[in-house]
C-alpha cells in the first residue's frame, strides 16, 4: 500500500468527506481538505491527534478561485497531489413544479461544476510521475430517478460521463477516474434533511437491510485510491446495499 501520498478530499467536514480524511491519514497521507464551513473544518482538525498530516483550506467548490486556491495550498504542502476525492455534494428535496432555473444552476455548480472545476485544478498537480487517482461521488439515485431530485439527480448522472471521458483524457498520465454511487447514506445532514419515511423504504428495499452508513462507503474509495486499482478506470462502483445490480 502506498503511504505518504499527497491527497485532496472536497467536501471534507461532512459525514462522508471527514471518514475519508480519517482514513487516509490514518494511512500515513498527508490530507488537504477543503469545505465551505470554517467551524467545521477547525472541529476536523482539532479531532486529530499531534503531529496528524491535515492542511484545511475553506472553499466553495462551484467557484473556480476557490479552486485554485486549494491547488496552491497542495502545492505548497506537497509540491503535487496524488489523489483527488471529490465528496461534496448538496441534495435539497424540491418539487419540480417548484424549482427554478437559479435552484437548479445551483446544484448543478455544486454537484457537477465544482467536481469539474477541482479535476481542472489538480490535475496540473498530478501529472508527471505516471500515477494518480481520482475518485468521484455519485449517488445510486441515477438509477432510478428520484421525483423530488430532479436536479441532483441529473448534476450525479452528469458524473458518469465527466469520470468516463477524462478516465481517457488522463489514462497517458497513469491516472485513472472513477465514480462511487453511494445509496441513501445516514450521515447527520441526511438525517436532519429526509423525511424518516424516504430512510426507511431504502432499508426496505436492499438486500442487506439496514441503513447505510458513511463507513460502508470508505472501503470502496480507498481501495479505488490504491495500488490495487491500477488497471481500473471509467468505472462505476455501486455500494448501495444491493438495491441496485447493475
């Protein structure tokens, strides 16, 4: 297993992002976060121990300075990143009757653009030594559709074919991009944001029945990060409790 590598992690202080950031410190990697909250991202570092490798950067992904900004701070970190995570995510529940063109710009930054602007921003960083790994978060929403989602659901289908053409664009260079679609994972914004009811029909609906939580996912994206995924690009790994067979 590598160890000492230089890795950005967006949306780092929420359930999923700030597992992730433990993971890959606990690894030996040295770990620039990035999120739009400053609180948060002092309560992340402050959960470390001494010494821990973590670099916080707050930022608003769908904001290409912000970006930027995160790059230069890798840079002067580690002089290069070797993985990106991209975590963040915003997922409102709003009627399609309801939504506007500037809510569904706003999601679509968030979800599709921002992903798009930080692979824009690393990857100067990341070229030059024949290894590198992205790792984008999807949703196992994009299967099926979801009624109030229209547009999350449409800015994570987006990925799929953002992870698949760069997966192309940057197989020269030795890095691979791949896509984790989580199911409905309880992390405490879900829970403080979906109706109990939608939570439970997921459980309902899985092979393993019960919640998702943020650890079942960490697996997948480090492995995804690792070594042992050198010959995997363009993929899509579903960890959603076997709702979904694909």
């Amino acid at each position: 297993m590598r160890t000492d590598r230089i890795v950005v992690v967006t949306g780092a202080a929420g359930g999923m992002g700030k597992l992730a950031v433990e993971r890959f410190l606990a690894n030996g990697d040295t770990v620039v976060a990035t999120d739009t909250s400053d609180n948060a991202l002092n309560a992340l570092t402050d959960a470390q121990p001494a010494g821990s490798k973590l670099h916080t950067v707050v930022g608003d992904i769908s904001k290409e300075e912000d970006c930027q900004r995160v790059a230069e701070r890798a840079l002067n970190v580690g002089g290069r990143v070797d993985v990106l995570v991209n975590v963040a995510g915003f997922f409102p529940m709003q009627p399609f009757d309801e939504m506007t063109a500037a809510d569904f710009r706003k999601v679509i930054d968030i979800n599709l653009t921002g992903t798009f602007l930080m692979i824009k921003a690393m990857t100067p960083l990341m070229r030059g030594r024949n290894w590198g790994r992205i790792v984008n978060i999807g949703s196992a929403s994009t299967f099926e559709g979801v009624a109030d989602q229209v547009h999350y659901v449409a800015a994570k289908s987006g990925l799929f074919g953002l992870s698949r053409s760069l997966a192309r664009v940057l197989g020269k260079d030795g890095i691979t991009v791949n896509v984790v679609t989580p199911g409905l994972t309880v992390t405490p914004a879900v829970k403080a944001h979906m109706p109990p009811e939608l939570i439970e029909q997921q459980i309902k609906s899985r092979a393993i029945a019960r919640e998702e939580k943020g650890e079942d996912l960490i697996g997948a994206i480090f492995f995804l990060a690792s070594p042992d995924s050198d010959f995997i690009s363009g993929q899509t790994v579903n960890v959603d409790g076997g709702k979904h067979m694909l």
